[in-house]
C-alpha cells in the first residue's frame, strides 16, 4: 500500500524526508463557477483561509484581527536560516497541535498532560505561478536531529540527537519546530500556521460537515471513531477521530494516519468549493470568526489584510493541482513505533521543492507507507 495521495504530472505521490544517519529495512508491526476556491494549505486551516481569502469582508476586519494570535518566527530564529527563494514559491509549515488541555483532553483520544506535541506537521510548497502546490506530510514518530533553538519566549534548549520529530514543538514551541524542519530539508519557511483539536472540530462543524466515502469499517476507539463501510457526512468530532486514528486502519501506524489525513485534505478542499460562502453571510461570518480564534499565524500572517492577500495567491490551485506525499521513511528496527527518514531518497525531495520542481515518483518506491490508501475517498 502506498502513501501517495493525488501525484500530479512527473510527481512522487507518497512520503518524503531526510535525517539521521542510520536506517533499517522496511519492516511494519473540479472547480465550479466563478466562485471556485483553491488550495487550503491544510485540512486544520482551510475553511478559514478559504473564507479570509475569498470574500473581502471589510467591515469586520477590526473585529477578526482582535481574534488572531500570531508568534514572531523570524525574530526568534535570527539570521542563521536557509536563504529565501527568488522564484517566486513560497514554502508553508503547517501544525495541527495535540495539546490534551482545556476543551481538547475531551477530543480525539489521549491524556491530559498538559503539553502539546505536533500531531500534524505539513510542508507545504506553493509553486511559482501559485497553480501547483506539493504538500509533504513529516511523521510524528520520525527520528531526527534535533538543533538547539530559542523559544519565543526566550528559553534556549540545547540540540539532542535521535529524538521523535515532534518532540521539537513541545520542547521549543513553533519556532523550534520550524527550525527543525528548516534543519531537515534546508528549505526555509516562509510562513507557519496552526491550529488545535477543538478548533479543527468547530471548523469542520460550521461548513456543516464533510462527505466521505470509507472502503471498510473503522473501529478505533482510542480515537472514539466507529464508521461502517459506506458513505458518511462527518461531523467535526467524527473528522478529528479519522485524522487522529493509527489503530482503526492499515497497519496502526503513523503512516497509516497520514494517508487518512491526506483523503480527508481532499473531501474538505472538495466541500468547501461547494459550499456557497457569498449566498450566506452568517455562515461567512461564523466560518471567519471560528478560523481566526483558533489559527495560529507567523508574524507576517497576523492580520485579516495579511491572510486575505496570502490567501488570494492561491485562488488558482485546487486539488487537480496539489502532490500530496509523506516524507521518505522506513520503520525503525530497533522500535516498529518509530521510523528513520531514507537520506537518499528524502533528499531529492527537499531538492526539487528548493529547485521548485516536481517531486521525482522514485522516491516513494521501496519505503514504509503504512498500508490505509484507498480506505477514505
């Protein structure tokens, strides 16, 4: 089974990644009317960038940027960063955070333990032209040097080697995840978003629901997620529970979840194109408050005006335009929970994004996938 989802012309169409330096074999335990809207640079932030980006709802723009949060990335991590690009591609680090606290502990599974990890990490690379967009999914369980970073508020943590992907975020926040990407793929991101369970349910809530159609039945109930084989319109407490299950599907792993989460990427970019955001102003205004209380941007994004303009870029991108992979990995010998990027192969990812080419098909042959493709459509 593979983890490409949706490969364009040319493209890989599954994982992709580089790190540390030792490896084991592979081994597991249609756009419609002038309205049409494009790439929602991810499942967590879509329908409100989708929203922000297509409407121009001047009169409540002091109201939505009193909702926004935003952390000042460029300040903290300085100038020690990989250079920006000058052919026009922008690259995007997008988090869906697994913080147990407050009205999460009550979403998706887990305990409350009062952090929060990176449950979800996107790299999303927008090309030039802002037609094609090739999204690049990091596995939560994946083996990583991880740098030594500054915090936004101030902390310094020292580097440590062979640590879980996401233990960056919750040892230095958004600006040690971003530095750690940075360090894995030498790309440097241009912006950074995040968004939370409760707001990601609240999201999926107010578009009324999302179609999909399962190809099996889904019991996971770490996940509080039951679906019998057949078409289903999700609830968001139903979508949270499909984009965080690992045990309910292939081969309960990481990888597994990911394909999930990219199906889901695609019925949600598909729902939000049909529904009619300028017939219904009340939806408009609930879809932009919920997006605008629950994102979090970088500085360069922290205003309606600054998310509008950003969001207008990618008007022209829809799912026919979008490469969805996940980094290049295979399953740790000494802990099937874990997995090691493959060096070679994530490297030609990393190249061509910087290049901004299209990601080689070859990479995703011969790597872990975790075995749940085809399930959600």
């Amino acid at each position: 089974m593979s983890a490409q989802s949706t490969p364009g012309p040319g493209t890989a169409g599954e994982p992709g990644g580089s790190g540390p330096r030792r490896r084991a074999g592979d081994r597991r335990p249609k756009p419609r009317g002038r309205h049409r809207k494009g790439l929602l640079v991810t499942a967590w932030t879509a329908a409100g960038i989708v929203v922000l980006g297509g409407t121009g709802v001047g009169y409540v723009y002091v109201e939505l940027n009193g909702n926004l949060d935003s952390v000042d990335i460029d300040q903290v991590l300085g100038t020690d960063r990989p250079s920006r690009t000058d052919n026009g591609s922008r690259n995007i680090l997008v988090l869906g955070s697994d913080s147990r606290s407050g009205r999460n502990g009550r979403l998706g599974g887990g305990t409350d333990d009062g952090g929060a990890r990176a449950d979800t990490a996107m790299i999303v690379h927008v090309h030039e032209g802002h037609r094609r967009a090739s999204v690049v999914s990091v596995p939560r369980d994946t083996i990583v040097d991880r740098p030594a970073c500054t915090d936004t508020g101030g902390g310094s943590h020292p580097a440590a080697s062979g640590v879980m992907f996401n233990s960056a975020y919750s040892t230095g926040g958004a600006a040690c995840a971003v530095k750690t990407v940075e360090s894995l793929t030498g790309i440097r991101m241009d912006h950074y978003l995040e968004i939370d369970f409760s707001g990601f349910q609240r999201l999926v809530d107010e578009l009324g629901g999302v179609e999909v159609t399962t190809t099996r039945d889904i019991e996971d109930p770490d996940s509080h997620l039951y679906l019998e084989a057949g078409r289903h319109r999700l609830t968001g407490e139903q979508a949270l529970g499909l984009v965080r299950t690992r045990h309910g599907v292939g081969d309960g792993s990481d990888l597994g979840r990911i394909q999930l989460q990219q199906a889901f990427l695609k019925a949600l970019l598909e729902q939000v194109r049909d529904v009619d955001l300028l017939g219904d102003p009340k939806k408009l205004y609930d879809l932009a408050d919920t997006a605008t209380r629950t994102v979090t941007t970088d500085s360069a994004l922290g205003s309606v005006n600054s998310l509008m303009s950003f969001a207008s870029g990618l008007k022209d991108i829809d799912v026919s335009g979008m490469t969805m992979i996940t980094m290049p990995v295979v399953y740790d010998a000494a802990d099937p929970n874990r997995v090691l990027p493959v060096k070679s192969k994530a490297d030609q990812v990393w190249t061509a994004l910087r290049n901004d080419r299209p990601i080689p098909r070859s990479v995703t042959e011969d790597t872990a996938t975790g075995e749940a493709r085809g399930v959600v459509r």
